[in-house]
C-alpha cells in the first residue's frame, strides 16, 4: 500500500513549485524567438537555417517523449522533474557556449531533451486535483508559456542587446540548476488516482503499475485517436507564431523594437488570459455535460482562425486594428490547450497517464517540428505572412473537425473509466475489510 495522502495545502505549494518551474523553463524556451535576429546576424543565416535549429530540438523533444512517460509511470515523478531541471541548465548553458552554426545547431538540438518532460508533472498534478478541478489548474500553470515568452520577450530585447544573446542564456540556464535543487528537496510523489471520486475516500489505494497492455489500450479508444490527430496539426499554428512572428513584425509590417515589444506584450497578456478562460470554460461546461471540453475546444481554434485572417489582411499602417484582432486570436486560440490535457486524464487510468500524455505530446511534436522548417521554405518562396495564413488556417480547421467528433464520442470513454475505478474501489474496500 501506498503512504497516505498529501495536506491540501501542500498541493497548492506543489503546484506553485511547478508554475515558477515551468514559467522560467518556458522564458527560456521561448528566448529562441525574440533573439532569432540576433543569432541570424551573427552567423548570416537563412530562414531556412534558422528553421532547421528550431526543428532539431523539437525532433529529439519527440523522441524523448515516450521515454519521459515510460519512466514517469514507473518511478518517482517528482526526482526525475529534478533531473529534466538539471538537463534543462545544463543544455543551455552549452547552447550559449556554441562557436559556430554548426555548433549552436547540435546544443540547440539538446534543449529538446527537458522540453519533453512536463507528462509527469501534468500526471502529479492530476493526483492532487479531482477531474472538475483540473482544467482551471492546468489553465493556471500553462500561463506559464505566454508570461514566459514575455519575459523572454523582455530579456532578449533588453537585455540581448546589451550582454548578448550568449549571457542571456547563462542566466536562464543557471536558473534551471537551481530550480533542479528545489524540486529534489521540496516536491515529493503521491499515489497515483488518489484525486479519482471513486478512489478518493480511501485512506490507503493499491499500487498498480505501468502495464504495456493498458498502453495498446490507449490506441484502441476513439476519443484518443481524434486527441492524437488535432495534436499532430494543432501545434503547427503555435511553432509558426512562436519562431516567426517577430521577423513577420520587423520585415513585413515595418515595426520598430518599441512597436514590436507594445504590440507583442498586449498579445500575450491576452494569450496568458486565454488559458486559464479556457480551462474555467471547460470545467464549468464539463460539469453540465461531458462533452464540455471538446465543445469549449472547438470554439477556441474556430475563433482563432477568424481572428489571425482577419489580423493579417489589416493594412500595414493601420497598427491598431491590427493590434486589436491580434489579441483577439491569442485569446482564443488557447482554450483547448487545458481542455485537451483534462480529456487525457478523463479517459485514462491513473497509472499510465504520464505515458498517454507523453504518447499525445509525441505525435504533437512531429507536427511541431514540421512547421519552423514548412514555414521558413513557403516564405522564401512567398512570404512569411502568406505562409503563417495558410499554415494557421488549414490547421485550425482540421482541428475544428477533430474536436467537433471527440464532443460525440467522449462521453462512452470517460463511463468506461470510472467502471474501472469503481471496480477498483471495490476491490480495495474488500482487502480493508474482509468478510469475517
């Protein structure tokens, strides 16, 4: 049996732990985009060149996915968040060190390595917070990557100019080394399913282990393949506006560094919204229907297409109105992101739910790593504009469809679930208290 259940209050110092986590791990994630110019300058790099760095580092972020997921279904997830702190400090800190392009490519292709790890702390959180709470959490902790980007934001074009983009990632670096430390001491594990409603009245839950069985399971329930699917062509709108909106603002639109940084600072204030809107959305839906989620999800990349073609046909001087539906589109097009992470857990059994996340997330990153590189090879054959249009759009549509078939079939995944845990409870009340 497992040790008893952690306070309340500890869950919310957990879950503070892993939002200042995730909000520098993301500030220097994100460092990539704002101080693209800079790397581009210094080695006269072609858009293509800088698309295949962004792309390498997705490709072993994918690789590393179902590894991250195996072994956080099998042993503690709290040290091994450590160990991808440490990783995440150590892979920076000799992607700053990187001579040439060559150089900056390999290390740049090692920070996939921690990119990969948040399926377990996504899993420990879900331990904490039952499945009505667990959208609003999610929402709040993936704040964390548009106030990241901002501050990164903020450094690179503060501070990049100043120091260099090599310093700037010493210090976010060093700060992934100290982070490594605090999640090893203060972040410890919790019975997987303990937050479950079938599963939350008992004072001890069994141990069940990560089984290869239950992970072909995973392939054979319908509202994981449509997850899998809009996960693959999901992401591809994320990469093309994270690695080139900033050279889109700069040489097509005409904005100078102020206008650059007021424009792209009001956006992700409203992206930062849009996470915690989405996932509130979604659990207060959730609770009136099961479909909730997948309803919620699909107005969020509907709205976002509309928004961002609407966005990009404003003319070039007229910064405002362009602005405005730029804000528009960042808050919208967050709202499945929460909503998808809750219907993996809604339909997948405690102790293999690292593994299905990091299943999810790996397919995602083909698509994410497809995109920088597709982006990069249609703008120089057209534009950065026309390309983002028509990446954005054709995605969020095929998204769209995904999500509108998940609202049909995921209430028959989440009844077979809760069969399990019952059937769970049951048992485990049998072994506390045998006929006499």
């Amino acid at each position: 049996m497992n040790a008893p259940k952690k306070t309340n209050t500890y869950r919310y110092i957990v879950t503070a732990i892993f939002f200042i986590f995730m909000l520098l791990h993301q500030s220097d994630k994100l460092l990539i985009g704002p101080l693209t110019d800079k790397i581009q300058q210094e080695w006269n790099l072609s858009l293509t060149q800088v698309g295949a760095f962004s792309t390498g580092a997705l490709i072993v972020g994918a690789i590393c996915y179902p590894l991250w997921g195996y072994l956080y279904d099998r042993f503690s997830r709290a040290k091994l968040l450590a160990i991808a702190s440490a990783i995440w400090g150590t892979s920076t800190m000799l992607n700053a060190w990187a001579p040439n392009y060559n150089a900056f490519l390999v290390t740049r292709a090692s920070t996939g390595i921690d990119d990969s790890s948040y399926p377990g702390l996504y899993s420990l959180i879900a331990d904490y917070f039952g499945p009505n709470m667990r959208g609003k959490i999610y929402g709040i902790l993936q704040l964390t990557q548009p106030i990241g980007y901002l501050i990164g934001m903020i450094l690179a074009l503060v501070l990049g100019g100043v120091i260099g983009w090599r310093s700037v990632f010493y210090i976010t670096g060093s700060l992934g080394l100290l982070l490594a430390v605090v999640i090893f001491f203060g972040v410890k594990d919790v019975p997987r399913g303990q937050s479950e409603a079938e599963l939350a009245d008992l004072d001890q839950i069994g141990i069940y282990k990560f089984d290869w069985k239950l992970v072909g399971d995973l392939f054979k329930k319908p509202t994981l393949i449509m997850v899998f699917l809009q996960g693959f062509f999901g992401v591809f709108p994320w990469n093309v506006i994270t690695y080139f909106f900033f050279l889109y603002l700069g040489q097509e639109r005409n904005f100078d560094e102020q206008s650059k940084l007021i424009t792209m600072g009001a956006a992700v204030l409203c992206l930062a919204a849009g996470y915690p809107i989405g996932g509130y959305l979604g659990d207060w839906l959730f609770k009136r229907t099961l479909r909730g989620r997948a309803i919620i999800s699909t107005i969020g990349v509907i709205a976002g297409a509309v928004f961002l073609w609407l966005a990009l046909g404003v003319p070039i001087e007229d910064k405002v109105m362009f602005t405005v539906l730029l804000c528009l589109t960042a808050l919208t097009m967050p709202f499945a992101s929460p909503n998808v992470i809750s219907t993996v857990y809604d339909i997948t059994l405690p102790e293999i739910r690292s593994t299905a996340l990091a299943v999810e997330s790996f397919i995602e990153s083909f698509g994410a790593a497809s995109a920088p590189l597709i982006t990069g090879i249609l703008a120089e054959n057209s534009s950065i504009q026309s390309s983002m249009l028509l990446i954005c759009t054709v995605a969020w549509a095929l998204c769209a469809v995904f999500f509108t078939v998940t609202a049909f079939i995921v209430p028959k995944d989440i009844k077979v679930l809760h069969k399990q845990l019952q059937e769970r409870a049951a048992l485990e009340q049998q072994h506390a208290h045998p006929a006499s």
